[in-house]
C-alpha cells in the first residue's frame, strides 16, 4: 500500500514542508533511509541523518530547526515517535487478518471460544477454557484447563498458559512464553534432599499487559501472582511465585524477580536487574541495568549497581572506582613517606 504525505499529515493533524504528493510505501530507520520509506527523527542525536537520508518523508517536531537545506518532505508534529508508533499500529490493522480454526486444533467440547476468534493449527484448548471475542491462539500454543482468555487478546505460537490462568483483555503473549509453571518451592528434609511443595495458584495477567518471548511467570504457591494492567514485560524475564507487578511498568530483558517480592506501578526496571525475594519496591521507582536489590526500595527512587544504591551516591562512587589505580599509587606514595618521615623522627 501506498500512502501519500498529504495523507499522512492529515492522520497525523500535521504540517508539511515539501511536496504534498510524494508517496511511500515502507519505513525505515533515519540513518538506513531509502527512497519510498518513511522514517521519523525524535532523538536530537540523529539530527546529522535528516540532512543525507534518503527517505521520502521524515517526521520531526514542531519546533525542528534544520542547519541547513533538507532533501526529503518533512511533516511536522507534537511528537515523532508517538506519531510512528501510530502509523506502524495503522499499518498492522491493515494486514489481513486470520479468523476460524484450523485443522489439526484440538478444542474440547467443554470450552467456550468467542466470535471472530482464530484457533491455529496443532492449537489445543483444554477443558472449560474460555476465549474472548476476537483473540487469536497462534499455532501450537497451548490453553490450559479452566484458562480464561479475554476479548482482543493474541497468544503466539509456542505460548502455554497453564491451568486455571487468567488473561484479561487486549493481551500480547509472545512465542515462547510459559504462564503457570511450578513456583521454586522446596523443603529441605532432615536427609538433606529436598521436598517439592505443592503450587496451588495461578496467574491472573491483567487488561493491556505485553509479555515477551520465553518470559516465564510462575504460579502461586496459593492465592495468585499478578501482572497488573498495562504493565509490559520484555523477553527472557523470569517471575517467580507469589510475585505482583504493578499498574504501567515496564521491565526489560533479562530480569529475574524472586518470590513474594511486589513492584509498584509505573516503575521503570532496566535490563538483567535482580530483585531478591520477599521485598517491596515503591512507585515510580526506575531501577539500572544490571542493579542488584536487596532491600525494599521507596517510591520515586532511582537506584544503580549491584548491590543497589542511591542513583546519585552510585555515581559518586562509580567516579572514586575508576580512579583506583591512580588512588592506590597516591596511597602508596604517602605510605612510603610516612614511613621515611618516622624513619627520621627516630633518629632525631
């Protein structure tokens, strides 16, 4: 499909500067452009790829000022990347769509599946599972007993859900993901082996939560661990058992969340971040790549290293770090001073 800029400047309630009429059809990153493509420039950092890229049409800013002459349509907007995010989610409404089931899918005759759903091939849908209108089950995905899947939810080829889960509505579960498994939970015996203690829970994963691929989430031992609406999960995340994420936040690759710990909403946890069990982390709270936590955080905190610390006590020290060699040699240096310094005092 293509798409002029006049078009897309009327979707967008944008401005153009340049030719109206030129069309695209793809998009692209700034710094790859290539005629026919759209790109968009939100990062000041990428300002020098505006002025050689060869993209067709570029979203910028309002208040963009270029250094010098542009050779592609620009449509002005209040924000760029919002605007692409807008146009690529146009886009995937635009691609065909799939609906019905297709064969070999095992549904048992005990679930409940809504209207314009898509079950895939090698699919299965156990007993008394429930799925919303309009979700898709991609193939080789598999639904647990008693599962219930909300309206406009896709689960991707390769997801379980486990018994007894909940997934509420306008859901994104990627390839890969496991919902329900066995919490860690084991109980050392006189013998020194260890006892598996039943996990009895589930997992409810409320409205509007993305979950990456091969993120596992485990159940509870009882009650429930809960993922709560809007918040997103990035790929390879493991929760364990009894675990609560909060309302809008956001955790990236690589993060493993120890059991009975409970996150905030709208906390910002960056990648391979280590949250011990049993803790609470406030509101708001943004945690640094690589952070280790060990203690409860409050909210508003912006925590760094392993073992965590105030983000800007974590810089200080990060600065005192890189200067140890230089330190150690000072150090060194009045260690042998002092030392001719008492020499001579004693033969005073």
């Amino acid at each position: 499909m293509e798409f002029k800029a006049i078009t897309i400047a009327d979707f967008l309630q944008g401005t153009i500067e340049g030719d109206e009429n030129v069309s695209v059809n793809n998009v692209s990153k700034i710094e790859d452009g290539k005629p026919g493509t759209l790109a968009f420039l939100a990062n000041p950092k990428y300002e020098k790829y505006i002025y050689d890229t060869k993209a067709s049409i570029v979203l910028v800013r309002n208040e963009f000022k270029p250094e010098k002459p542009v050779k592609c349509t620009l449509i002005r907007v209040e924000d760029p990347y919002q605007s692409m995010a807008a146009l690529l989610d146009l886009y995937q409404q635009a691609k065909p769509q799939k609906f019905g089931v297709e064969q070999p899918a095992f549904v048992d005759s005990t679930a409940t599946v809504g209207n314009n759903i898509y079950i895939g091939a090698f699919a299965y849908i156990g007993v008394n599972a429930t799925v919303g209108d309009g979700s898709k089950i991609y193939p080789q995905a598999y639904i647990g007993n008693n599962v219930r899947i909300g309206v406009n939810t896709i689960i991707f080829s390769g997801a379980k859900i486990y018994d007894d889960c909940v997934i509420g509505d306008n859901c994104i579960i990627h390839a890969g993901a496991v919902i329900g498994a066995d919490g860690f939970g084991f109980a050392p015996t006189p013998d020194g082996s260890y006892k598996k203690i039943a996990q009895v829970g589930n997992v409810i994963v409320e409205d509007d939560v993305e979950i990456g691929a091969n993120t596992t989430i485990d159940c509870s031992t009882m009650g429930s661990t809960i993922i709560r609406k809007g918040a997103k999960l990035d790929n390879q995340i493991q929760i364990a058992h009894n675990c609560e994420v909060g309302e809008n936040t956001v955790m990236a690759a690589m993060t493993g969340v120890a059991g009975s710990t409970k996150i905030g909403k709208n906390c910002i946890v960056a990648g391979h971040v280590g949250i011990a069990g049993h803790l609470n982390i406030g509101d708001r709270v943004t945690l640094g790549a690589m952070a280790g936590i060990t203690n409860n955080v409050k909210d508003g905190k912006t925590l760094l290293g392993s073992p965590a610390m105030d983000h800007d006590r974590a810089l200080k020290a990060f600065v005192v770090t890189r200067r140890l060699p230089e330190l150690k040699t000072t150090v060194e240096q009045l260690q042998k001073e002092l030392k001719a310094l008492k020499a001579k005092l004693n033969e005073e």
